[in-house]
C-alpha cells in the first residue's frame, strides 16, 4: 500500500474538483464559451505528491527530527536535574560547614568560660588559706582584724596589698610631706573621724573608712588596687 502525505490527498482531491466542474460546464450547455476554472489547488499538479520510496523517506524524516528533538529535550532535562542536585548539595554542604563553625565556637567559649571559672574559684580558694593563715598566725594582728571587718578572702588580699604599700600596716604612719596618716593614708587624717573619733588610735576605725573608701571611689578594694597598680596611689 502506498502511503501519501495529507497535503497530496488535498492537492489530489482539489485536481479531481477542477476537471469535473470543466466538464459539468460542458454538459449544462456552455458550448462556444470559454469556460475558466480555478485551480484551488495552487497549481500543484497531482504528480508533484511524493510517493512510494520518496514519501517514506520523507516520513522517515520527520520521525527522525522528532527523535532528535526528543532526544534533546530528555538531555536539557537530565542537565537541569542534575544542576538542581548539585545546588541542592552544595546548600546542604554550606549548612552543615556553618553548624560546624557554629557548634566549635560555642565549644570554645564554654571552655575558656570554664577555665575562667576554674580560675577564680582556685584565687579564691587561695585567698581564703592566706587570710586563715594570718588569723591563726596572730588573731590579735591589724591584718586578722582587717580580714574579719572585710569578710571577703578576695577583697582583703587587695586591701592587704594597698596598706602594705601605703603604711606597711602600720596604723600610726605618717606622711611627712603630706600629712596622709594611718593605714591607708587618709588626706587629711581626719577624715576618718566619719567613721570615728579614735581615728588616730583605732585601727579597726582606719580599716573601715579605707573600706567604705575603696567602695565608694572604685566599687572595691580589688577595684582600687588595680587603680593603685596603674598610677602608684588611689
């Protein structure tokens, strides 16, 4: 069975119109006239349609340019595809390299939160033992008495640093060009008669106004010993 194209059937079919309506026109008694006809067909002449070996391989052309298009868009697919995955994995990369960072971060910040936690408590721990360690020595010494109005280990280690430096303990020191006097050098020594006035005599009376000074002007004495270390006085 020979196989012709749609558009060869249409050519065919408006050629066979053409003839039968000349010969209608001749049967109705229209002879001695000219009779014109119109050629729907474009004027593509019934053997212009390909046929046989010629209309397959048209055919076999158009299945073949439908194949490669196919052939072209499943590629275009498989390469979106394949983009997408390796976006997609590279986002989750990133994620997981950003949770790592993250995660080590907060691993060293804990530890060195730690480490400084170990600190203080071991400073503390160690200002408890040199204060005990002076009451036991001599509970009646200026520097017990210093460290039960203080309370705090820490906070007297600092206070201790100051007087040592300031007076060597010793409350009847005197400023001989300034006239700074007692164990933490009030100026003028009499400003301590706010907390008493045995201020001259009383080193209990001295040790409480270098307290309330140190808390007042530095928030503590530890506050104030680091005043004292950048500058030589508080």
């Amino acid at each position: 069975m020979t196989r012709i194209s749609v558009r060869g059937v249409a050519v065919a079919s408006a050629t066979a119109v053409t003839a039968v309506g000349a010969v209608v026109g001749v049967a109705s008694g229209s002879e001695g006239k000219n009779t014109q006809t119109v050629d729907v067909a474009g004027a593509t002449l019934l053997a212009d349609v390909p046929t046989g070996a010629h209309a397959q391989t048209v055919s076999d052309n158009f299945k073949q340019q439908a194949t490669a298009q196919e052939a072209a868009a499943d590629q275009a697919a498989q390469e979106a595809a394949a983009k997408k995955a390796a976006d997609e994995a590279a986002r989750q990369k990133a994620a997981a390299d950003a949770q790592a960072k993250a995660d080590a971060e907060k691993a060293a910040k804990a530890a060195e939160e730690k480490r400084q936690a170990d600190e203080e408590a071991a400073n503390r721990a160690k200002a408890r033992t040199e204060m005990a360690a002076v009451v036991a020595t001599d509970p009646g010494s200026v520097q017990a008495m210093a460290a039960s109005i203080i309370g705090d280990s820490g906070q007297f280690q600092c206070f201790s640093q100051i007087v040592k430096r300031e007076s060597g303990w010793d409350y009847t020191a005197t400023n001989a060009s300034s006239g700074a006097y007692g164990l933490v050098q009030a100026l003028p020594g009499s400003k301590m008669a706010s907390v008493g006035s045995d201020w001259r005599t009383n080193p209990a009376t001295q040790i409480k106004w270098g307290l309330n000074y140190m808390n007042d002007r530095y928030g503590s004495p530890c506050g104030a010993w680091s005043f004292w270390q950048a500058h030589q006085w508080y």
